[in-house]
C-alpha cells in the first residue's frame, strides 16, 4: 500500500496543476454547436414568413485538445450538419412554404486551435463556438472590421447575439486546416459519409507571405485574386491578400467543374509555369488553360495551384 501511494505521489509531479479533469469530447462539441444552431433561428427567422441561421460556425480549442480531436473531427461535422438538418425539420412548420433554405450555398464549420479567444484564456477542456450568418470569413480568406456572431459570452450559459471587432482574434486563420465545407442538401437529407476537410475542395492556392505558409480552397467556380484593400469590400469570391506586389483584381480562375479543367485570366503582369499571360482588359477577357499543377507569378508574388478534381 505504502509502495502505490509513493508511485501515485510520483506520478502526480508530472501531471500539470491547471489539467482538467476531463478533455474535451466530440460530444461536447456536438451539443455546443447544436444549441449555437439553435440561437441563430431563434434571433434572426420571423414567424410564418422566413427561417434564418447562421451558416458558418468556428469552434475555438486549447492546442492540446484540437490535436487529440483532430482525426475525427470530420466526423463531428457529420453529426453537427445531420443535427443541423433535424433541427430545421423541427421547425419549419412555423414558417411559411420553403421556408428553410440559407443564403448561401454551403455550410462552413472551423475547427482553431488557440490559446486565446477576445482576450480570454483558452484552457484545458474549454470551447468556445462563434458562428456568422454569412460565409465572408471563410471566401474572404480573412475577418475585418465588425462582425454580427452568435456567441456564449464569458460568465454565461447561455448564447446570445452581438458585434465583435474580428482584429480581436490575432492569428485566427479563418481558411486554413480545420475548415470543413458541406454543400446544403434542400431535401434535408441525412449525411452517411465523412466530409471531407475544405483542403479537398474544387482546388488549392498555396503561397508564402510574411514568412508564413497560407492556404486558400477555392470553393466557388470563380474566384478573383486581387490585393488586400483597407475597407475590406470586395465581392464574396474574392482572395484578397495583404500584399503591395499585387494590383486589385490581379487575376481570376474559373473551373469547368463537369470536365475537371481550371483557367485563369490576367488583369495585370502575370506569368504561368514561366509563360507571360495576354492581358485581360474590362469585358474582353482572355483564359488561359491552367495545368492540373502549376506556378502562377502574380507580379512577384508565387503562387502553386492545384487542382484536386483530378486526384
């Protein structure tokens, strides 16, 4: 006996006073995430005419916890979107004829690591869940200024909704790993498969600014490319980047998603795999075809696309 408390009191010196003593759980988010769902319909529909919710929802853990939850959180998603579905065929006898369908065209739920969420620490076994009636932050490829969340506000809870100024959340990457895209089903029908992570979208932009790795799924048919503007205004397919290298809509792909084939049009100095571009002007515009892997020169900043249709 003398011999197991000894061990126990070994064993104790290794384990962190601030552990919690139960991680967080792929049940816990679920539930988070369905009572956030739920927030939204009751703040924004209107009886008898519209239901409405929020369509983008980002789930903010400990480090530690996002690395232990990380392989299934494709499945969470899975639930969370079946939840999502059961939750409007709960309601929707209150609104009027085809009263459910969002304004957009797909779900978007992120998944952050982060130690801390609006100046609050994020600990062992805490969540914290905002969510966005659009998707901007997830086409953006970036949050500014203030933005309409649902959230649990600390000390409550309870959610509730309010304004957030999103330069609050240093480092969020709002289209990196984690985020999961999940086209809305208007037959509300259940999801059996695994989504896939929004990595495994229509294509990916890789590129390297401020010593930092980024990455943007290209999710829409369209996309423009175009330098990071101070009012943050931009049409919501658009990957503004934060750099000077670039002109306002430097460049646009576009994907033939039936035959699997991508194209991009220059609208300033732009070189593929080492080919110098013809350049677009207003309505006449030029595409080019784009390789499934290529290197794209949008002045002097680089760009590797890849096209994921293919693989």
């Amino acid at each position: 006996m003398r011999l197991v408390c000894l061990l126990t009191q070994v064993i104790s010196l290794f384990i962190p006073n601030d552990a919690p003593k139960n991680r967080i759980t792929n049940d816990d988010i679920l539930k988070e995430l369905e009572a956030c769902f739920q927030k939204t319909i009751q703040d924004q529909s209107m009886k008898g005419r519209k239901m409405l919710y929020d369509s983008h929802f980002i789930t903010f853990l400990h480090p530690d916890d996002y690395n232990i939850r990380e392989q299934t959180l494709g499945f969470v998603v899975k639930e969370a979107i079946n939840g999502f579905y059961a939750i409007i065929r709960k309601n929707k006898k209150y609104y009027g004829s085809q009263p459910f369908v969002p304004p957009t065209k797909s779900w978007y739920l992120q998944f952050s690591p982060t130690e801390v969420f609006l100046e609050e620490e994020i600990k062992w076994g805490d969540l914290k869940i905002i969510s966005v009636f659009s998707t901007e932050l997830a086409t953006n490829g970036t949050a500014m200024g203030m933005v309409r969340v649902t959230f649990k506000p600390r000390l409550s809870t309870h959610y509730e909704s309010g304004n957030i100024n999103t330069d609050a959340l240093p480092g969020m990457d709002f289209i990196g790993k984690g985020l999961f895209s999940i086209k809305f089903d208007e037959t509300l029908g259940q999801i059996t498969e695994e989504p896939r992570s929004a990595d495994d979208g229509l294509a990916k932009l890789s590129y390297t600014l401020h010593n930092k790795e980024c990455t943007y799924p290209m999710h829409e048919p369209e996309i423009i490319i175009s330098r990071k503007r101070e009012d943050g205004k931009y049409p919501p397919n658009t990957l503004a980047i934060d750099s000077n290298l670039l002109n306002e809509q430097h460049a646009r792909i576009k994907c033939d998603v039936n035959n699997k084939r991508f194209f991009i049009a220059a609208f300033a100095n732009t070189r593929v795999n080492e080919i110098a571009l013809p350049l677009s002007q207003g309505d006449e515009v030029q595409w080019i075809a784009l390789e499934s892997k290529s290197h794209i020169m949008l002045g002097m900043l680089g760009i590797d696309f890849q096209n994921l249709l293919t693989q």
